[in-house]
C-alpha cells in the first residue's frame, strides 16, 4: 500500500523527494427554454476570415497535432465556459438584449474570447440550461425517474452544441481566435499530463477536468455558521458545490440537515453525467429482478462507456492498462474488457460491479441488520438526498484522521448514513465517497487498480499489498491525490469481475508537513511523529507495525527525513546487487562468502519457512538448528543468513527486521526493492536453482 514509489520512481510523499526534496445571473424558470432557444436572434453575420501562414511544425507533425487538439476539444464543456465567464462578467455593462450577431457566434466567441467575448445572448443560453437541470430535478424528486434530471438540459445543451457548431462550419466565425483557444486548451493539458509525475494516481487526478469546486461549511477548524442564503451565495460565487459536514449531534434522522447544501446544476449538465443519469435508471428499473440486460439498457450503458473513453482521464487510464497488459487495445477490445470489469455479473452474484460501487445495494451484516452495500457515488448520494431517500447523519472517520483535519479537505467525505431502499431502512455505519469528481475519474480510477492488482507479482511491484479482510481477492494501497493521502481499496471475484472500489481520507501531505521533515527531533519525539508519517506513505496502520518499523527507522537519526532514509535501507533487499558484485569481483568479501557458508545457509532458510519455523518468535530455536544443520555458529553464522534474509552484510538486528517483515503483511509500500518475506524467499530460490546449475556444468567441464 504505497503512496508512493520507494525512490526511484517519483512520487507523492514520495521517498525521491525525501532524498533531494452565478453570481449576477437571472434564472428563467417559468419561461420555456425552447421557446427561448428558437427566438429569432440572428443577423448579419461577420465576414469570412482566411489566411494561410507558414508553419514551423513539419509537415507529418500537423496531423498528430491537430489529432490532440481536436481530442482536446471534444471535453471542453461550453456551458462550464459560460458560467465561469459569465460569473466574471456579472459586474460588467448590460448588453442590449437585441444586439448583433446570431446565438452561435455568441456561443463561439464566448468560448474563443472568454469574459471578452461573452455578450447578453450566451448568458441567456446559461441561465436555459440552469433552468433547464433544476427543472429535471425537481421532476425527479417527485417522480424518482433518473432520466428526468438531465432530460431537459440534454435538450437544450445539444441545441446549443448544434447552433455553434453550425457557426463554425458556416466560415462566419473567426477561426483564428478559435484555434488559439483551442491550441492553448491543449497545451494546458499537456502541461497537466507534465505535472503528474507523483504516480498514475496523482496524474489522474490532475487530468480530471470535470472535477467541480467544493467548499464546506465546516472548514478551518472552527465551525461557519449559515446566516442563511447570503453565507451560501458568497461561499458559491466561486464554487460549484457547498457540503455541510457539520456533526449532528441531538438531531433526529428526520429533521437532519442534508450532507449537500448546493450544487450547481451546470455541473450534472456534462455529457458523462447525462450520460450516468441513464445508467442510474437502467438499474432503478432492474432493482426488482435480475436478468440478462435488454438491447435498450445495453445502449445505454454503452453510451456512458463511450463518454468517458473520449475524456483525457480515461484515455489516459487506457493508455496505462495498455501498458501493463503489454499490448495496444482497440476500442472493440476496450468495450468489451471495460464490460466485463464493470457490468458482468458473477454467477453467484446478484449485483454487478457498477451497481455496487455507483448505485448502491442493500445488503446485511453478520447480526442480519439491513445496511447499505456500496453507494460510493457523490451524485448518486445527491440525488438520493434531493429525494428524501438517504439522510447523513454526520461524520465519521477511521484511524488518525480528526474532524477538523477532515473538514480541510471538501473533496472527501465519510459519514455515517441511512437510506430508504424499496421500503428497506438501510444504515451505512461508515462510508465515504469523493465529492465533486467526474464519473469518468472514478471509473478510470477503479480500472487502473482493478488492472493493477490482476495479479500477485503486478500488485507487489506497484505497492498494493493484499486485504486480507476481504470475502474477495483485495489489495490496498495509499495514493496522494493533491495535498491529501488516501488508502484505496479495490476487489474482485473469482470470475475476474470487479465487486468494489472505495477509499478512505489518511491524512494531508502538503508544504507544512513537508517542511517538518528536517527539524532536528530527540529520539522520543521522532519515534512518536514517524508511526503517523508512516501510515501515509503506505503502511498498514496497525500499533505492532508502526512501533517496530518506527524504533527501526529511528535508530541513529535526528531528523523524518533521516529516518525515512534509513528504514527505506533496511528494507531494501540488495540480493541482486551483492550477486553482481560478487560475481564481478567487486567485492571479494561477498565472493568468498557466496563460494563458501551462503550456499549451505540458503537452503536452510528456504526449508524453514516452507515449514513456518523462519519466524522472529523461534529465532533462536531457527539459529540453534541452522547452526547444527551447518556446523557454524556466531558471526560465521549471521553473516550469511544476513545475506539471505537481505541481501547486505551490515544493519540492523536481524530478529527486529524479521520481526518487522511479518508485521508488513499488513500492509506496505511494496516495490521491486521492497519485497515481501515470501519474495526475498523467491529470490533465493532462483539464486540456488542457477547456482546448482553452475556448479554442474562446472564438474561435467
């Protein structure tokens, strides 16, 4: 579980840096919007703009490039340009309503030229769409049809899609500005692939350009009162979404105020999200029964898969899944993995992956109360609020994390909850889900883990570690996402299908607790900060673990930073180095060790864990036989079982470090230096094979 590479691969928290280190606008609710939309606003239009110039690029650039731009274009969301701008524009002179110029130039300019460009027509498109979405959710509140909450705005989004994109194949608009917009909006997504060098993780989470803004009200350690609608309205002139996490302590369920204070409508006006609205429906249709999905719900879901594949987050999720399965794959090949991860059912299951993680499922825990199985979906809990089915009923975190360090981070929440499910009362005692996120991010999120842990030796090298708590195969691991650490948590069944994907809040890794890693401490002092630091870089928060790992990483430092250093030594296994160096004669001392007392210490070693006896508990039982089996005993002894175990000469006691390697079963950062007992186990019975093999080649010379 690793928040980031151990030091050679860049990352979080990562052990590399260690080393080096609207507001203003109307709202048309009662006017119909397709009236609205089909008003005669057009006039003469603008000149048509030509120029040819010379490029730079050579010539068999021009094609990949355009690719990437117009890729790039594809996911900019114009109704997000038009409420940003307009919410930058809201102070600026009113436009005549009559003005020149067609509703798709405005749109196109809008886009083109931002706050510049944007004239009283393309706030208007705004405020229909707004209308548009908070009609559908009012429908859907009283009606629970899914497809209502976007049905409207869809309509009125792909009427204004259609007008602009008639404006730009009529030649009126002025293409220059459009390239450049488009030019710079690639560019700055190159620059964000750039950024995420911390790990795929970090990366993802930087190219998710459908992540809304979140604010809370329970913020800076100290509770903000709502003085009613002018504390909301100021906190969301520069946010999208505004959450209440404030505990509820006294409050019964039914006056309980909800988690969801606001949320702007434009942001489930995106394609993904209307395309996710489908999907929710599919599955509230389903819930009565299980069976083989119709050719309608097929089309609906696939439509979803496809919406999210056109999306920088996903592509790139793609390209990562591509690589680790060492082939390129075609959309068909995509489609149809994507399916069976996400939408096949397992014989002996009723649920799907998506349905658990997204939608939500009523299940039962060992005393056969009802609770709530999955809902790890934002959106989903939003809508679920806005119909009176699910009530939050305050926050709840595990482990280190406080409420108030909690409330820093709006982009996380974990609660307790209920949810009325078809007339089932359900309670979720802890759960917790991201806010703000894109459909597409979750789902390219989950695919890369659920990729990631395909198998043992994959999940090792990119330091998942294995749940053992889980009915399922799972694995766990820490991943920084911006300023804050999450433990993430993946399954699947046997058939190869996911069942879940959820994650939980570790803490903040941000300039101050950075700048904290080289004060010189006294030794109490380290060892009681470095059991926190551990846990967000990765190690499975159990008091044994973290004691023994952080009296290890403490030994003879006076710095994090240091300690760091030193435990990452002591668990690095140098196995393969001091072969080489042996071999190379670069270290006669390593020769002759090799030569003489390794070779009969490592089958020793491998004979006593395949027989449970290689534990710190039986050390000195384990040296006592070794020494009988061997004939050596004191240094002559220790200095190759040292080697065996890992793979240096020199460092700590070795009964601590065995002691500390069963302990990380729990959970560790594991990486092709850090290696399990079983693996560095793996790695000497490889060494012995070729060995063997060696020295019969050498009596048949």
């Amino acid at each position: 579980m690793g928040l980031a590479t151990w030091p050679h691969s860049g990352g979080l928290a990562c052990w590399p840096s260690y080393c080096s280190t609207l507001g203003g606008s109307c709202t048309f609710a009662t006017v119909e919007w397709d009236a609205r939309l089909r008003c005669d606003l057009s006039c003469a239009a603008l000149p048509r703009w030509q120029r040819q110039r010379r490029s730079c690029l050579p010539r068999q650039a021009f094609g990949s490039f355009a690719l990437g731009v117009a890729v790039g274009a594809l996911s900019l969301s114009a109704v997000q340009h038009l409420r940003r701008a307009a919410e930058r524009n809201a102070a600026s002179p009113k436009q005549d309503e009559h003005s020149e110029g067609s509703l798709g130039r405005a749109l196109v300019q809008a886009a083109a030229r931002g706050p510049g460009g944007l004239d009283l027509k393309a706030r208007v498109a705004y405020d229909l769409v707004t209308a548009a979405a908070e009609a559908g959710v009012q429908e859907f509140s009283s009606s629970g049809d899914f497809a209502a909450v976007g049905r409207q705005a869809a309509e009125a989004r792909g009427e204004l899609i259609a007008r602009a994109a008639s404006e730009l194949g009529s030649g009126h608009a002025d293409v220059q500005t459009v390239a450049e917009f488009l030019v710079d909006a690639a560019l700055a997504r190159a620059a964000r692939c750039a950024q995420g060098a911390g790990g795929i993780y970090s990366e993802l989470w930087t190219l998710d350009e459908g992540r809304a803004a979140v604010a809370s009200v329970y913020a800076s350690r100290a509770e903000v009162p709502l003085d009613g609608e002018g504390a909301v309205a100021r906190m969301l002139a520069a946010k999208d979404i505004l959450i209440d996490e404030h505990p509820r302590l006294g409050e019964s369920s039914a006056l309980a105020r909800p988690l969801f204070v606001k949320v702007q409508p434009h942001v489930f006006t995106r394609t993904t999200h209307l395309a996710l609205l489908q999907v929710f429906e599919v599955f509230h249709g389903r819930a009565q029964y299980v069976s083989e999905y119709s050719s309608t719900e097929k089309l609906k879901i696939q439509r979803l898969l496809d919406a999210t594949d056109r999306t920088p987050v996903m592509r790139r999720a793609r390209a990562e899944v591509a690589k680790m399965q060492g082939e390129p794959m075609d959309d068909e090949v995509w489609r149809r993995l994507m399916w069976h991860v996400w939408f096949e059912r397992h014989p002996g299951s009723k649920k799907c992956g998506f349905e658990h993680v997204f939608v939500g499922e009523a299940s039962e825990d060992e005393h056969g109360r009802g609770i709530v199985g999955g809902l790890h979906n934002w959106f989903k809990f939003y809508l679920e609020e806005q119909r009176g089915a699910a009530t939050y009923l305050g926050p709840r975190y595990k482990g280190r994390t406080t409420l108030e360090d909690a409330a820093l981070n709006p982009y996380f929440v974990s609660g307790r909850f209920t949810w009325n499910l078809e007339g089932q009362h359900l309670v979720k005692d802890v759960g917790g889900f991201f806010v703000g996120v894109s459909p597409e991010w979750q789902i390219a999120v989950a695919t890369t883990a659920f990729f990631e842990t395909e198998n043992l030796e994959r999940a090792a090298a990119r330091q998942w570690s294995r749940d053992f708590l889980s009915r399922d195969i799972g694995f766990v691991r820490a991943a920084r996402l911006g300023e804050h650490v999450y433990r993430l948590v993946v399954r699947r069944n046997d058939a190869g299908n996911l069942t879940t994907f959820f994650a939980a809040q570790l803490g903040t890794w941000d300039a101050r607790a950075r700048a904290q890693l080289d004060e010189e401490l006294p030794a109490s002092e380290l060892q009681a900060r470095l059991p926190g630091l551990l846990v967000l870089h990765g190690f499975a928060d159990e008091p044994e673990l973290l004691c023994c790992a952080s009296r290890i990483a403490a030994a003879g430092c006076f710095s994090l930073r240091d300690a760091l250093r030193h435990l990452r030594k002591e668990l690095s296994y140098s196995l393969e180095e001091a072969v080489v160096a042996a071999s190379g004669g670069q270290s006669q001392e390593l020769s002759d060790l090799m030569a003489g007392d390794f070779r009969l210490v490592v089958p020793e070693v491998i004979l006593a864990y395949e027989e449970g006896r290689l534990r710190s508990s039986h050390w000195v039982e384990l040296l006592d036989h070794i020494s009988a089996r061997c004939g050596m005993e004191g240094r002559q002894l220790l200095q190759p079982l040292r080697l065996a175990l890992t793979g240096r000469l020199r460092g700590h006691g070795l009964r601590d470090l065995l002691c500390l390697l069963e302990l990380l079963e729990h959970g560790a950062p594991w990486s092709a230096e850090l290696l399990p007992l079983s693996g560095r186990i793996s790695a000497l019975r490889q060494w012995s094979a070729v060995a063997s093999n060696v020295a019969e080649c050498c009596m048949e010379l």
